[in-house]
C-alpha cells in the first residue's frame, strides 16, 4: 500500500482532512480489504491460529485499519457533501458491506474462532476479552454464517442493497433540505427576535442573497415555528419540512422517499427470516437489554398510560389558552410550538430567547469541559495545530492528572451548506492497546453560526443537547478497555448507549454546572437567580406533550419492523395513524410524511430500536439520582467520588460486560422504573 501519497493510508495518529480528496477513498479503500482477505485466509489456513493472541488479535488489528480508513470518509459525508464525495462514498460503502457480509459468512473464520470459545485457554482471558469472541460468535449468527446456498448468497445481496439504499435515504433527505427556501420581508419577520433576524439574514447571505431567507435548517425551522407571528409563514415552513423527501409537498416525488421505505422494511424483514427470526424487530432485540418484543411493547404502553392523559391536559389548555388569548379558533399542528411559547411567557413571565445571551457557545463549552474535568477527573487542552475538515472546527485533547495524554475530541458546532442537520456523536479512533492508539471522537451538532460582532448564542436547548451529545462522547474517550470491538460505545447494547448522553443532560438544568458557564456574553453577569428559577419552574411545561411524541416515533418504529407482512407490503402511513390514535393528542394532516425523513430509523442504526431513547432514559435518570444522593448527604451535586464510580464502573469499561451488570456495580441495584417519570415531574 502506498503510504505515501494516500492521506486515509497515513499511519498518522488523525486524519489529514485538508489533503483526503474523494479520488483517495476507493484506492485505500480497496487496498485495506484486499490485505484484510489475504489475512484471514492466512490465519484460517494456520492450525495454530485457535487461541485469542493468534487469531482474536489480528483480526482486531485488521478491523481498526479498515475502521481508520473509513471513518474519516464517512464522517466527510456528512459534514462536508459534494457530488464528489457522494459517488464514491456510495461505492466504498457497498463494497464495505459486501466484504463485511461476506466476512460474517466465512465458515473456516467462524470455526476458527469456535474453537477459541471452545479452547482451554478461553476461561483464563480477561472479561473485555471473552465478551470479543463472543459478540464476534453472534455477529457471525446474525450475517448467516449457517445459511445454505442460495440463503447464503441472497443474505449478501440483501445487505448490499440494503446499504445502498440507506445512504440514498440520507442523501435525499439532505438534499430536499438543501433545495427548498423562502425569502421573509416586511411583516412577515413580525415575531422574529433579534437573533433569529440575523440567523435568516445569514441564511440568505450564505446562498449569496440580500435580506432574509428562511430555509429548512433546524435552527432556522425551530426559530420561525416558535416565534413567527405570520401565520402563513409558519404553515409554509411546516409543510416544506415535514413533507421532505416525500409524494407530498412543495416538492413533491422530487426526492421521494416512498419507495425506499418500502424496499428497506422488505429486505430488513426478508433478511430477519433468512435467520431463523419472526421479524427484523426479533432480530434486532437479540443484541438489547429489553430482550423480547412484548417486553417493549408492555414498557411503551405503560408509559404511554401516564404520559397521555397530562398530553391531553396540556393540549386542552393550550386550544383554550389559543382562542381566548391569540384569536385562534383552531389550533394547527404549525401554531403548537408558537402557542406553546405564548402561554409560556405568559405562565412563567419567561421566553427561550431571554435565555441567549448567557448562553455563548465558547462560554458553554468551556463549562462543559470543566464539569466534565471535576467529575471524571480528566483535563481538557485545545490544539489549534490538528487539520480539520472546516475552519470552525476546534480539536482537544484529554489529559489525565499527570498530563497523560488519554484520548481526543473534534467539535463541529454550526449549521451549515453540505452538513446533515441534527446532532451526533461519531468514533474517529478507537482504544488499541496493541498499538497505543488513543480514542479520539467526533461531536457535530447544528447552532445557529456567528452574527458579526457577537458569538453563537444557544437556546437552552441547544445547551442540553451539546451536553447530550458529550455525554456520548466521554463513553468514547474515558474507556479503559484496550479492544476496539468492546471499548467505548462499541459492543454496548442499544438499548443502554444512551445512558451517558442523558445522564449529563440533567446538568444544563443545575445552578452548579450553570454557574459555570451562563455569563452575559456582553457584561459577564451571571444567569440571574429570577431568570434561572423561572428556567426550572418551566422544565416541565408540556412534558406529557413531548412524552407522547416520542411514544409515538418509538411504538411506530418497532411495530413498523415488528408487523410488516410481505403480502400487505409497509403500510407505512396505515400503521402511523393506527399509532396516532393510541398514543398521539396531537394529529397532524394527512398530508404529513414525517417517515420520509426518519433517518433515525432508515439510515441511522435505530431500526425497530428508537424505543432505546426512552428505555435508557430509565438508566439516565436513576444515575443522575445517585448525584442527587450525594447533594442531600455531602452537600455537592458535582461529587467526584460519583463521578469516579460512574467512570470505573460504567464509562471505563465501555461494552466489556452487559450494560446492566455495570449500571447494577455502580448503583448497588438494579434501576429504578420509577425515576423516569419523576424526572418528568410525574408521580411515580
């Protein structure tokens, strides 16, 4: 392999961003798979290879070098798309798919490695180490390493096409974003704050346009529906947005999902019974903690009995409060979310917006990276010396007491041309202690960008969620377990991987991680005591409302890969609307197609899992109640000694044992249904 003119084949310790060019991904791409096949017939071929070292090992070490090459890639795709990058993103990723599918179906591998699990040297490794070649025996199960011909070859074409047509959900959901916008004059900026003027202003000048634009950027979309007084406007942005990539709306089957919704839930489900499963919902349970599909189902419903009837409460009142105090005879799916910020400054004499201007994202971060540092007792140290993908990139790395370097992480902070919208956290490096290779994360989200002569101004929202996606970030980067496959967020069951990011979510809501970082960003005065109590009065305003919003994406989700019946093809909008009625308070028209860009569950590993948000909500929540422990009896919510515990027993050891055998080392039980709802100001 020619190192020495192919930026992704570097063995440097990151990616050289700057020089990676789409002409360099097939050429490394095809060069690492070609060594990884040669490898594994040499080993399958060694008798000697049957022990962890001779086998496990190398493998480990084929799999990273395949993952340092691809995830840069990847991660190009989705902050900085071209037409480029696009092309051959979706070849290397098809080959990727096949060489894994077929690597998963090697039955010399999969014996190989049987007889490690059935060696007499397997009961002497170390837990991260049995835990490997045992995730590395189901994973060889579930790619149909038993299947007989044709089975065998047709699992393989499914999973290719099945990745081909993820990245082309993704891509059509972007580009039906990207194509659609609106410029705002005059009276229809009625409503609009000061900083949502120069969020749309910025929109316009970066499609090199005078005044304003309103486009379907998150930011963008959340400003207009909250605070536009225009009524129309809202509807025209709701519509534009919520009929993305769909037969429906102002473009209408120009990017249309439809078809591809059709085609992945038939290929999951065809895929699932190749296997030995029911349905791709069976399949997908076999690597989570909730285990069964009625045991899903049962929790949803469950909470879905709590949260309704205070939905309902909520949804009556606002209808009420919109006809008397706003003139609005009926409450349209477009007025919710600006009715809903009338009767809360109303209620609580308090607005989103007075919220901005102590909440700088260089001021947030810098909070952020303190707590973490006293909690799990690591520092962090900007490098201005790392290339990077865009100028507005920032690297850091994590340093422990001693000022050993431990891990790193990249922030992409802004909304931007060619960046996917929403907020993810991604693995750049994994742990290796064979080679002393550290972890190293992406953390991407989508603030609205700096206005001239002042920094990024974060709704309270926006903190929650950078705080959410770090918490992803420091499963990553505090792993203690040396094996890529189980360190870190990898080989953690779905179900639980949430924990971190919603465990840190409680802190943006605590006075004791807010006095770190809520100052004016032009006077430097703290976040005042009244603003703050009306922040925590208003935590739980429609909490039944958001509840049952997420009920509803996870109980049409699991039922979607659950029921489908290849003779009734994906009932798709049918089974929506079944879902609606259980659970929903609010129905949207007919002419919403908010699946056609769910990329969540059709391109974004959450397939029959969404529930897995709500599911570990249960961990988050009776985690953070440990903290809350330790205010009552030490007087600090910000407790080191918890956090120390936290770290050993459930961030260090990443997906080296089950996720609930670690919540149970760290809490001294099992979790506690119950903290979910009151962390949602429902009674247990």
């Amino acid at each position: 392999m020619d190192t020495t003119r192919n930026p992704l084949l570097s063995p440097g310790p990151l990616p050289d961003f700057p020089a990676i060019r789409p002409e360099h991904v097939l050429p490394a791409v095809e060069a690492v798979l070609a060594e990884y096949r040669e490898a594994v017939e040499r080993l399958v071929a060694d008798p000697a290879a049957r022990d962890f070292d001779s086998l496990a090992a190398p493998l480990e070490a084929l799999d990273e070098k395949l993952s340092r090459v691809w995830s840069p890639v990847s991660h190009l795709h989705g902050v900085m798309d071209s037409p480029e990058l696009r092309a051959v993103y979706a070849e290397a990723d098809e080959r990727i798919t096949g060489f894994t599918t077929e690597l998963g179906q090697h039955r010399g591998l999969y014996e190989a490695m049987k007889a490690v699990r059935e060696g007499a040297g397997f009961a002497a490794l170390d837990r991260a180490q049995r835990t490997l070649v045992e995730d590395s025996l189901r994973g060889f199960r579930l790619s149909g390493v038993a299947l007989e011909e044709p089975a065998r070859s047709r699992f393989r074409e499914i999973q290719t096409e099945l990745s081909r047509l993820d990245t082309a959900f993704e891509e059509a959901v972007l580009d039906a974003t990207e194509a659609w916008s609106l410029p705002v004059e005059g009276a229809q900026l009625a409503g609009l704050p000061p900083s949502a003027r120069e969020l749309l202003a910025g929109q316009a000048r970066a499609k090199g346009r005078e005044g304003f634009l309103a486009t379907l950027k998150g930011p963008v979309v959340q400003a207009i529906l909250t605070h536009a007084d225009d009524r129309a406007l809202r509807e025209a942005v709701y519509t534009a947005y919520h009929t993305r990539a769909s037969d429906q709306g102002p473009h209408a089957g120009r990017f249309d999902n439809g078809e591809r919704i059709a085609r992945i839930l038939a290929l999951r489900h065809e895929a699932a019974r190749l296997l030995g499963f029911p349905s791709a919902a069976h399949e997908s349970l076999e690597d989570k903690m909730a285990g069964t599909p009625e045991r899903v189902l049962g929790f949803l419903r469950e909470l879905a009995a709590r949260a309704k009837p205070l939905a309902e409460r909520e949804l009556a009142e606002l209808r009420a409060f919109a006809a008397e105090a706003l003139g609005l005879a009926t409450l349209e799916p477009w007025d919710i979310a600006w009715a809903s910020e009338k009767l809360r400054v109303q209620r609580f004499a308090f607005e989103e917006e007075q919220l901005k201007p102590w909440f700088a994202l260089p001021k947030v971060l810098d909070g952020l990276l303190e707590l973490a540092g006293e909690l799990f007792g690591v520092a962090f140290r900007e490098r201005r010396d790392v290339p990077v993908w865009h100028p507005d990139v920032q690297y850091f790395e994590v340093l422990d007491p001693d000022g050993t370097l431990r891990a790193g992480v990249y922030f992409d902070h802004y909304a931007r041309e060619g960046k996917r919208g929403g907020a993810w956290m991604d693995v750049c490096r994994s742990r290796f202690a064979a080679t002393g290779q550290i972890p190293v994360a992406y953390l991407t989200c989508n603030a609205a960008p700096p206005a001239e002569g002042r920094p990024s101004l974060l709704t309270h929202d926006d903190v929650v969620t950078l705080f959410h996606e770090f918490g992803h970030g420091l499963h990553h980067l505090l792993t203690e377990i040396g094996w890529p496959a189980v360190s870190g967020i990898h080989g953690v069951e779905w179900d639980a991987v949430e924990l971190p990011s919603q465990f840190m979510e409680n802190f943006a809501w605590k006075r004791e991680a807010l006095d770190r970082f809520a100052r004016h960003w032009q006077t430097g005065e703290p976040l005042p005591e009244a603003l703050f109590a009306k922040l925590s009065a208003a935590r739980h305003f429609h909490a039944g409302l958001f509840l049952v919003r997420q009920l509803e994406y996870a109980l049409f989700d699991f039922r979607l890969h659950l029921e489908y019946d290849p003779a009734r093809g994906p009932r798709t909008l049918e089974l929506l609307e079944e879902v609606r009625r259980e659970v929903a308070v609010v129905r949207p028209p007919a002419w919403q197609r908010f699946p056609h860009a769910f990329t969540h569950i059709f391109a974004g590993g959450y397939a029959a899992g969404y529930y897995s948000y709500l599911w570990a909500e249960v961990l988050s929540a009776d985690a953070f109640a440990a903290f809350e422990e330790a205010e009552k009896t030490r007087g600090r919510l910000i407790d080191a000694e918890t956090g120390a515990r936290l770290r050993r027993e459930v961030l260090a050891v990443g997906g080296s044992r089950p996720a609930l055998e670690s919540f149970v080392a760290f809490r001294g039980r099992e979790p506690d249904p119950g903290a979910l709802l009151r962390s949602y100001g429902l009674a247990a």
